[in-house]
C-alpha cells in the first residue's frame, strides 16, 4: 500500500472550515493512530469533554463493530470516528441514536460522494447487500440516567477490494470499489457532521414521527424475511414489517403456530432474502 500524500490526509483545520455546526465536531481530536476512537472518546468523556467532542483517526489497531466484531482499519484510507453526546434531552432517547446517525452518513455519503445508501436496522450502512459503514453506540449511566453516549462510526471510503481480508470480500464494499474514484474524506466528514447535527437536533426536540418516516423510507431491511439472534441468546425469524415509535424493529413472526408483532430493541439481523 502506498503511502498517501499529504493532499489526502485528514486535517482538523480543513474540516473545522467546512463545518456549518453549532457543537458537533467544534472539539475535534484528531491522531494518527487509536486502538479505538470509542475508547478515547469514553477517556475524554470521563476528563469533562463537552457535548458534540469528535474523535477521528486515521487507523485504529483494535476497532471494533458490534457484538465485538473487528472493525479493518487500515491507514489513510477510511473514516473511523466517535461522537460524545451528553446532552441530557439526546441521551436519554438512545434508541434513536442509532438510526439517526445512519440517516446521517447516508445522507453526507449522497451529498459528497454521488452513493446512494440503504440502512439495514439498527447499525450497518449498505449499497445494494453490501456492508459500506456501521455504527457502534456504547453509553455509561448513573443509577438508571444515561450519563453520556459515544457514537462509534466507520465508513469504507478509498479503500480496494484488496485492502479487504478475503473472507469479507464479497460482503463489504468501499465508495472507491463503487465509483472508480478517490473521494475527498475532509469534505465527507464535515459534510457527516453538519447532517449529523441535524438529526441530533430532531431527537433533542422529540420529533420522532419525522424520525421514523425519514428512517423507514431509506430502511432495506422492511419487508425482507429476517433471521435476529437476540442477546439473551434466542433467535427469531420472520418478516420485518415497521420502526415502532421508539424506534424498535416490528417482526411478524409466528410462534407456537400462532402470528405475532414481535418488538426488537437489540439484535443481530441477518436478511434472508
């Protein structure tokens, strides 16, 4: 792999120009190398970091995605990054986190780059079946109060079908294996935390109708027969129908020969077809 020119790095400073924000990314942290932008964002939480604070890096040795999965991160290449939201009226809604933030980089990714993404409930960017971004939320509370929210995301973006490991070839893909072209990752994330703050700003003032129309309409995993592995170690298969008001998945799915709406909270969906 090459070594990329400094034209395509990232830079705080380009990025803080093209930010049209009132908080999000105003504090931005930005280094060459983390284990894990989550982790650094729960580190700088935890030292008084404000609401809206951003953690970007150019690769991280021990990124994760949900469930524990190993997120690739190689150098130069993607967008790794983490929001701390600790406004009381964004936090508590953590449901909505989440989908908000998914609406949101599909919507930058559209903007910038020309991709159209679907968004698979609750955390995975796709084009067409392909996984191009997913997003990690991980909050710490105080008794029963969500006391701060980071919000993890990565997003292929000038990444090869080589910098891939084979085994996830045929299931992830890049913006550049799409276009054929490099895209500038400083206009993308200012334009991610611009779309971002939007959003956050529709939770901060309980819009959640809006929310969920805007959600359901870009949603790929409505109307597909579904498989969910639920944490509790459970699975569950049936047909995903609707984003209840809470923003939980609503599966009709039959049980004990006998047709229910089953709300999901959490889980690991896989689309059957």
């Amino acid at each position: 792999m090459s070594t990329p020119t400094p034209s395509v790095r990232l830079e705080a400073e380009i990025i803080r120009k093209r930010l049209t924000t009132r908080r999000l990314g105003r504090s931005l942290h930005l280094f060459e190398e983390l284990a894990s932008t989550n982790a650094t964002a729960f580190t700088l939480a935890g030292s008084g970091a404000t609401h809206g604070t951003a953690v970007l890096a150019e690769a991280q040795t021990a990124g994760k995605g949900r469930l524990g999965r190993h997120w690739i991160s190689p150098p130069h290449l993607n967008i790794y990054g983490s929001l701390i939201l600790n406004h009381p009226n964004i936090s508590r809604h953590v449901s909505w986190i989440p989908l908000v933030t998914g609406l949101a980089l599909a919507e930058a990714t559209q903007r910038s780059c020309g991709i159209e993404l679907s968004l698979k409930w609750p955390n995975d960017l796709l084009y067409v079946d392909k996984k191009i971004g997913g997003i990690l939320c991980e909050s710490s509370s105080h008794g029963s109060r969500i006391w701060t929210c980071v919000v993890g995301f990565g997003i292929n973006v000038n990444c090869r079908e080589t910098d891939f490991p084979e085994e996830i070839r045929s299931l992830a893909i890049s913006c550049y294996q799409i276009t054929r072209q490099d895209h500038n990752r400083n206009s993308l994330i200012a334009d991610m935390f611009n779309q971002l703050e939007s959003w956050y700003d529709c939770v901060e003032a309980e819009q959640f109708e809006h929310v969920r129309k805007s959600y359901t309409a870009s949603c790929a995993t409505l109307g597909r027969e579904v498989e969910i592995s639920c944490v509790g170690g459970e699975t569950i298969r049936g047909t995903a129908i609707d984003i209840g008001n809470d923003g939980t998945l609503l599966v009709s799915a039959v049980q004990k020969g006998k047709a229910h709406t089953l709300e999901i909270r959490a889980g690991d969906v896989q689309h059957l077809r």
